[in-house]
C-alpha cells in the first residue's frame, strides 16, 4: 500500500514554446510515458502488448499547472492510485523540479477496454484479478 | 453575452495513436489551436503579437473524453467564458462530432502574465479594460 | 500534367520552439498532412480508408529549409510528382511565405504498402492502374 | 577522430501511428534530442544555454527509412561529424534496433546563428576555436 511509481524525464527543447516554457499538450505526453512505464514495469502489461487486443483510454483529467518548466530541468513524476474500480483506475500525479517545488499535478481516470478485431467497437472490461493485485500496491490508504 | 467561439478541425493522420483513436495530448494542441484562434480572431490579441512581451499560460485544466475521436471526423469546437477574474478566464469548451454528439468538454483557465524582457521572470498582470470588453461577449449568463 | 497540388497553413503557436521559429519537426507534420489532403482530395483515397489494409510510408526524405517560419505566417505548400514508380512515387515540394519566398522544399518518397491482418507484415504492393492514372495530372514534364 | 556519440532510446506509444509503426516526424523529434545531447553531454553548449543569444537551425536533412520501428523497441542511436565549416556542421547518423538492423540513417546540417536581444534577426556565426575542438574528435577520418 501507499506505493508511489517514480520516474524522472529531462525537459527538452520539444517540449518548450515560444516563451522558453513547457507547452502544456507536452506535459500530457510526459504523462502518457509515466502510465505507459507504470504499465510496463510495475503491472506487467507494455503496451507493446496491450494494444493488440485491449487499451487503457484516458477517460477524465484534472491539472492544476503551478510553476513553468524549463529547458534542462530534470522532473520527477510521480504516480499513485486513488481509486481502483471494476473497469478504471483513477491515478493523482504529481511532477516536481529539483527542489522538490511541484511543477504540475492532477487526477487522471483511465478505463480498461477491449478492441474488437477490426477496431471499429471499443467496449470496457472488467480488470482481471492478477491486474488488480498488481495495482493494489500503489493504492492510497489514509 | 452568451456568444460561443466556433472552428471546425478535421481529425488527421498525426492526432490518432496505435488504437485508431485521437491520443489525448493532440486534444490538448487542438484546444490550444482553438484559444489561440480566438485570441486572434474574437479578441485582437494575436499570439504573434502577444508573445513579444506577454504570455496567457494555462493554470488549470479539467476535461472529460466522452467518446473516441477517428480520423477523418470532423470535430466542431466550441469556446465560452464561466468566468473573468481579474488577471484570469475561465473557458468552457466542448467538442462536437458530425452527429452533435460530445467528444470531449471541460474547463480551462489561463492567465494573462507579463514575461520580463531576459524573459525569467514570469507575473501576472490585469486584463485591459479593452481586453475585458471584448471577452465579455463570450461570458455565460443564466 | 504539370498540376501542383496546393494547400495553405498558418503556423500556429504549437509550430514554433523557444527562439520563435518553426521547429522542424513540425513542418514535417505540415508535410504529413499535405500529402494526406493530396490522397485525399485529389486521389481519393483518403486515410482514414486506407490504414484497414494498406499504407503508404515515406522511405526517403531530402528536405531544405532555406527560411524561418514564424507564427502568425500563412505557409503555401505545393506538392507535385517526380517520380512514379510501380509500387513508389517521388514528390517535389515547397513551402513558400506570403513573399513567395521559399521557406523549404525537397523530395519525399512514399511506398504503397499491403498490411497484413494482424498487422504485423508489411510489404510493397504496385499501385492500381486507377491510382496511377489520378496520380499521373500530377507529374512534372519538362 | 572517428568518435562516434550514442544514445538509446525506447519507442513509446506517443511515438507511433494507426500502423503501430513510429510517425516518421516523430523520428526526427528522436533526433532533435540526440543532437541536443551531443551539444550538452560532449560540446558543453547545453540548449539550456545556448537559446539566450544563439541557435543552431537545421537546414539541410537527408534522411533513409530501412525499417518500420514498433513500439517498445529500444533504438540505438549514432551521431558522427562528417564536415565541419565555418559556422556549420554536417553530420552523419544511424538508428539501429536491437539486432544491430538500420532503422534509418541519413545527414543533417546544421548552422551555428546569432540571435539578435529582439530575436528578429538571425545571422551566421562562426564557432568558435574551443567548439571546433570540442567537435574535431566526432569527424570522421578515412
């Protein structure tokens, strides 16, 4: 319980706009490399995988920017599990700077889903019990 | 009062990821292709002109994927003022398919900032007064 | 003959990186979406069809970039054939400003490819002589 | 002589197509980032640095796709220096998967610029004595 996943990713000159600044859509994609990682190393399901029958949709997301990020800042980003339902986990994360000031953090809802063979019908389904055991460890507990 | 900001935008080849599906963060440049158009076209702030000196960063962001977005949809998105604080708006906004069904909405909020001219220093500074009469048109009223 | 595709794009504040110019990466999405638009509008064979079964990745790339892009500027990007081969085809293009200033230009070469059901074989398969002949208006003949 | 600068890097779901194989604009985001590692990690000119007062534009990019890259692959990825002039460098690289198979290869040319405190104006600039030496071990001698 209480199990926080950690990565850290180096801002790069991609991810900075005009004003020298983290552009926000490339926040989400750092976060998108944070659920992908978590998927692949804590609960044994790469997307290499995954995508072949079944995919996790980001179904709800809440951010709250607090500081900008800059080129050359090493951030570390940090996940856990607020709520584990049948179909969807909800994960809070937050990314912090080198001096433990929080850059970003938020709330986001993915859902479990099954792809049919020709791709045209996406419907959700239930987490196996081997999934939730491998969730469960990064869940919140009060 | 109640105006809402309209633009049309074709889902193309670069938004869809492996599942067929916009991938999240290209909603997000979406959204921000939208703001900035209605700077530009509703507000005459273009972000050409805003940037030299001035910025409107995104602090808090709060969205809902309703449904997958293909390629070759054409999605209307559509903006509106909650609420206008004093440095800040917040947008409401909702994405449309062809049969009006809802894609995405949420709630974004940005702030108008004064960028330093070494560009380091970021604060926030007062909408103009002729910049708030010009977001007022977009502000819901019940 | 001697017909060139053509396709007007505003750089948008996503485009453009921290000294104010188009990143180029971006304009190789600008390029993606022409050639998109070209099968789309002129060759009917728009994307969103031919991912099922078929594909059409680049295998080779030449590429000039002779003149910043900034924010704000509305791109012309012509886009004509080279070369066509039986399962290949060369396109010519050129992005030019407002000046008719060449901003970039280059080649690009596209392979029409078969995509095996499970996705996981691709291999070169010779265009129809239907799409030859929608491609042929496009050739350059000097 | 002969140095050659290497980097891996691991195909995310962000960097892959409807496909499933790497959107080649996203391969050249792959070598932005070698590029900018070469700069901070062997020439010390972090871009963190650098995009006060210069820059260093690509303007010329040769580029072959051998292979599809899928995600979950780790990419190898070699940067040499086939011509240095005097305010410009031409470098040769390779991306190779994990059985040592070309993934792509190609030049890119960049220009070493002076950004004016308005950052309208960009020009030329000769490297320095201390960037030529720092750069000389990458050129390739035969």
């Amino acid at each position: 319980m209480n199990q926080i996943f950690t990565k850290k990713e180096t801002i790069k000159f991609r991810h900075v706009d005009f004003a020298g600044i983290v552009f926000y859509p490339r926040f989400l994609e750092m976060l998108n490399d944070l659920v992908e990682d978590w998927f692949e190393e804590a609960l044994e399901r790469p997307f290499s995988k995954i995508h072949e029958t079944n995919g996790i949709p980001t179904v709800d997301l809440k951010i709250q920017f607090k500081k900008a990020g800059r080129i050359g800042e090493v951030l570390t980003k940090k996940l856990w599990v607020e709520k584990l339902g049948g179909a969807s986990v909800t994960c809070g994360f937050k990314f912090e700077d080198e001096n433990q000031n929080t850059v970003l953090e938020g709330e986001v809802t993915l859902v479990n889903v099954a792809i049919s063979e020709d791709r045209n019908d996406i419907k959700s389904e239930a987490f196996s019990e081997s999934m939730k055991s491998k969730i469960a460890p990064f869940q919140v507990v009060n």
